[in-house]
C-alpha cells in the first residue's frame, strides 16, 4: 500500500471531572490524532498520547506534532508499505519520541487492517471476543471520598480497582480502601513517586494483598527497583521504566519486575508492544495494558491489543463515558459488567464521529504525497 495523505488534528477535549496523579491535576486534554490514507481510498487513524506538559515523559504534544510532521511524515509519506512492521524498521534511526512514532503506526496499523478486510485485533494475532477491563481512580481528596467512588466501580462490575498513591496519601488510605473492599482486586500506581530510601514505607503495603505496585520509584529505573523488589512481597509492575523490548528483558533478568504495563504509545507502537508481549508470555511475566486518558481512537487500539493471550490481568480501557460526555468514536466504547466486547468491524472497529471531532478540533494539518513522493503542508 501507498500512503498518499496525512492529516494531523490538534484536539481539545473536556474530561468529565478532574485527573490527579502524584504528578499534577488536570481536567482539559489536549492531544493529537492522524489519519493516513492510501491511494485506495482506505483511511486509518492513530493518536497521540503525550501529555501538554513533560509530566509522564519528556514527549508533549508539541514536540510530538514537531516529530511527526517533520521527520515522520515524509518518511512513510509516498512510501510503499507492505506490512505495518516496517514502519517501526523506517523510524528506526530517530531516537526516541515514541510517542511521536506510535502515532503515526497506529493509523497505519488500521489503515492495513481495513485494506485487508481483518479487525484489528485479527491483524495482531488476537483470539479474544471479549477483554477484561479495570479503572484506574485517581488521587481523592480524602478516604471518605475515595471510598465512595470506588464502590461505584464495584457495583458496575469493573474487575481490578488500580488507586494513584504518592508520599502522604498512601498507606493510609490502602488500608481504609481494603478494609471497605476485602476481595476487591486491588493495585497502587506510584507513578515514580518513591526512592530506595522509602523501602519501609512501601513494605507496609505488603499486607494489603495488592495485585502489584506500579513504578514506585524513579521513572528511568531499573537497578534500584531490583532490590526493592527483593525487600517486597507484593510484585513491582514496571511502567515509566520500559520504553522497548530491550529494557524489557533487562528488567525481567535483573528481578526489576513481575509484571510489566505495556503502553503502545510508551515503547514506540504496536509492533514493539506485541515484541515485549511476546518475549514476556515465553519467561512467564504477566502483562495488562495501561491507559493513557485516550479518547476512542487510542481506546480501540488497546482493546485490539489486549486481544493476544498474554494479557491476564485487566488493563485500564474504560468506557468512553468514564471520561467524556462524548467520545469521537461511534458507537463510543461500552464496558458491561467489568468486559468490553472486541468489535467486529474492519480496522479498530468503531466509525468516527465526525460531527464531535470537527467541534473538537483546534487545527489540521494536511500533507499530500506529490508525483516526487515530497510532503507538504498545507
């Protein structure tokens, strides 16, 4: 196939209620999504999951939007591309930015899928009708408060209840939360919020029957989460830390981890996400998939991922309404009684819906491959 077109859509969307992590608060999401079409007319969209601000990597969406239409564009732009893992060999020489990377391959992921006539799910090698799914919840102003959300999640079935923690508003509020819910699946997301010299703090978790807990310490760390984890019972599941297979299978030889998140916008895209699901199902590493507060384009691509038979634990893709009182996706994405149903249709599986995404877009980019295979921007 040939990609002949690319537009890029800076989006603004309103969560339905704040976000607190140990590393900010925020309710507006700006991010971008990109649809590559070929010279069939086929159309596959990606998004962007970087943040307006460096708080969970270095990548935002400016310099996401910078990568993307400056280096990434012109290199599939034109190009002839046979299976979506050459992409990933195509970006090969451009450090980092996955994000950036995993934006543009997610729409060529669906753009393949659609022109083949297979889901998505199907084209990665997924069996699953139906996934599992969690909530993540985050930070509250009180017990109380926090308490009485979760429950609501209960009641609706939700079937792993992950809880952001940081210094101060931790062990405490675990306790109270495990008192209130003694069977409820249960696990604490630090995001990198904890050093090697908070090992006694974090022990006093270990009676709470945690699933995991997730990045305690430092987000480009795997050395000190070694020996925390020896010094723990509960498992360390590595988020932040993994970027690639490569820091994958360190991490698992160091004793860093027992299970791992797998982001598809954090290691760089699909095809590196299956690599690291692969290598862990063979050394027997548990994987979920995390979410990244998308809207339904990058909730699809979770849910067709979550398809391949490594992911045992349920992962983050709530429903749409979780989060938006509109989503950009038709019919929005529905959890019933903790499962979501894989779609059937061709590509991630939902229509677009355009009359939200145009009310929603800020801006938009075009670039059209030109009979020399150049891109340019209008």
């Amino acid at each position: 196939m040939k990609i002949t077109e690319i537009r890029i859509r800076k989006m603004k969307m309103m969560m339905k209620k704040p976000f607190s992590t140990s590393f900010g608060t925020f309710q507006e999401k700006d991010f971008l999504l990109l649809e590559a079409k070929d010279e069939l007319g086929n159309s596959g969209w990606g998004e962007s999951v970087a943040f307006h601000s460096p708080w969970y990597s270095e990548e935002t969406l400016e310099t996401n939007l910078h990568i993307i239409k400056d280096f990434l564009v012109p290199i599939v732009l034109g190009n002839e591309i046979s299976h979506p893992d050459q992409v990933s060999e195509l970006f090969g020489h451009l450090r980092k930015n996955n994000m950036a990377k995993s934006t543009v391959e997610g729409a060529i992921w669906d753009l393949y899928a659609k022109r083949n006539k297979m889901t998505l799910a199907e084209a990665l090698g997924g069996a699953r009708k139906r996934i599992e799914v969690g909530i993540s919840i985050g930070i509250h102003e009180n017990a109380d408060e926090l308490i009485e959300t979760v429950a609501g999640f209960v009641e609706e079935g939700y079937k792993r209840i992950k809880v952001k923690i940081k210094p101060g508003y931790d062990v405490d509020v675990m306790q109270k939360l495990r008192a209130a819910f003694p069977d409820v699946p249960m696990m604490a997301d630090a995001n990198s919020a904890y050093r090697l010299k908070d090992t006694e703090l974090l022990q006093k978790l270990d009676g709470l029957n945690l699933t995991m807990i997730e990045q305690p310490l430092a987000s480009d760390d795997i050395i000190d989460h070694a020996t925390l984890q020896a010094n723990l019972q509960t498992p360390i599941c590595l988020d932040e830390s993994i970027h690639s297979l490569e820091d994958t299978r360190k991490a698992v030889e160091l004793g860093s981890t027992k299970i791992i998140n797998i982001k598809i916008g954090r290691v760089g895209g699909l095809t590196e996400a299956k690599k690291i699901h692969d290598y862990c199902a063979e050394k027997g590493i548990p994987v979920w998939c995390g979410g990244m507060l998308e809207s339904g384009i990058g909730r699809a691509h979770n849910i067709a991922l979550t398809t391949l038979p490594n992911f045992t634990l349920p992962g983050d893709t709530a429903g749409s309404s979780r989060y938006w009182e509109e989503d950009v996706i038709s019919p929005e994405v529905v959890v019933e009684d903790g499962y979501i149903t894989v779609p059937d249709a061709y590509g991630i599986g939902y229509a677009i819906n355009k009359q939200a995404m145009d009310r929603f877009t800020v801006e938009e980019l075009v670039f059209q491959a030109q009979p020399s295979t150049a891109a340019t921007g209008q």
